[in-house]
C-alpha cells in the first residue's frame, strides 16, 4: 500500500507541476463564473422553487466542462510515461498493474473533485445574494456532488483507458473526448423510446445519463444511476488493465 500511496501522491502532484492542472481550474472557474453570472441575472427578473443545482445544469456548462475536462486532466496518465520512456521503470516497481491503474485513477478522480469545490463558493455566493428568491438545501447539494462523482469516475475511467492505447497526449485526447461525447449523445436517443416499445426503451432509458444527471441535481438520488456509473468505471478501469498488462509482456 506505500507504493500504491505514493504512486497516487505522485499523479496528483503532476497535475502542479505542469500546465495541465492551472489551465483546468482556470478554465473550470470561468465557466462556472459565466453560468453563475447568467443565473445571477436570471434570479433578479424571476424568483424560483427550482434549486439552485438543478438551474446549473439546466445549462450547457456542467457537460462542457465534463466532457472536456476528464479527457485533458487523463491525458497524460500513461500517455506521458510512454512518451517519456519512463512507463517501463514503473513497471519494474513492486507494485501490479491492477495498483498502477487504481493508484492513477485515484489522482486523477482527487484532481477531478478539488476541480469541482469552486461550485460550492458559486453556490453559495448567490444563495447569499439572491436570498430567498435561490431555494439550497444540504441535500440537494449533496446529491448533485454524488451525481458529479459518480459521471466523473465513468470519464475519467474512459480517460485513462484512451491514454493507455497510445503514447500522444493530442490522440489520447481525441479518443477520450469522441468515446464520452459518443455515449454522451445515446441519451438524446432515449426521446424515441418509451417504456412501452420493450427493451429498446429500457435500455436507453437506463443509460441516459442527463436523465439521471437532472435527478441528481434536483435531490433525487436513484440507485439505477450509482449502480450503472460504478459498472462503467469498473468496465473502463479493467479494460485499462489489461492494456497496461498487454504492453508489460511486449
């Protein structure tokens, strides 16, 4: 477990030490800037029972941020160490592929949610400004940041298996970003299906993640959802392994 500490020490870490991590949280903090700005502003010519989480992701930057901030913050996991020639030194470490892959996930998921805390400051800023016409509660906040855990461990997962196929941080990104914009857009196919044309409508039912997303937000915590991004995350992590694996034996 040291190694496996220090493995996770070491990917998150990185995140600091380059541009990588400043560019997001700049990036993070604009967008989220932007949107709390328009709500802002949306407050003062109309109050709302709606809360405040379900009116951020009532707009487009929740999944731009998602979309295309899991493929930057993975794009390096193992992209990097190929391209640097250091992927077989960590190989030759006291420590299986299994804890190499969890020990990067797990830096790259603790940089995904300190990526997320300025919603927090958001939220509260204008729970303070807009007053009684903003409805917050604990719960309902609670359950929109499970909601962003459990979509960031299905694409940060999916980042780590796209990094792992190639040595280019460029490529890594493409294949990350077009795999979750990909799987992203099956939700739109769930409005042509209803529960009634079998298990057609159940099934894209089931993986529509704005869906589940909008439950979150709105407080409602389902185990459909936990149930299916912990699965994805599990899928993509174990795919990762056994690339990782594959390129050890090479």
């Amino acid at each position: 477990m040291r190694a496996y500490w220090a493995l996770v020490r070491r990917e998150l870490s990185s995140y600091f030490l380059s541009w990588t991590g400043y560019v997001v949280i700049a990036a993070v903090l604009l967008l989220l800037g932007s949107s709390f700005a328009n709500l802002m502003a949306a407050l003062n010519e109309e109050a709302t029972d709606r809360p405040l989480t379900e009116l951020f992701y009532s707009t487009y930057y929740f999944w731009l941020i998602l979309l295309l901030g899991a493929p930057v913050i993975t794009m390096r996991v193992f992209a990097q160490e190929k391209a640097s020639g250091t992927f077989e030194t960590l190989m030759t470490t006291p420590i299986n592929e299994l804890q190499v892959v969890l020990a990067k996930f797990t830096g790259a998921m603790i940089f995904y949610i300190l990526m997320w805390l300025p919603l927090l400051a958001c939220l509260g800023i204008v729970r303070v400004y807009a007053g009684d016409q903003a409805a917050l509660d604990a719960g309902t906040v609670g359950a929109t940041f499970l909601g962003i855990y459990l979509l960031g461990a299905v694409y940060v997962a999916l980042g780590c298996f796209a990094s792992s196929l190639t040595r280019s941080h460029l490529v890594a990104v493409m294949i990350g970003l077009a795999a979750g914009v990909s799987f992203f857009l099956l939700s739109f196919l769930s409005a042509l299906f209803t529960a009634t044309d079998g298990w057609k409508g159940r099934f894209f039912g089931y993986v529509d993640l704005i869906e589940h997303m909008k439950d979150f937000a709105a407080g409602v915590v389902d185990t459909r959802p936990v149930v299916l991004c912990l699965s994805l995350a599990v899928f993509f992590l174990f795919a990762t392994v056994k690339v990782v694996e594959s390129r050890r034996w090479k």
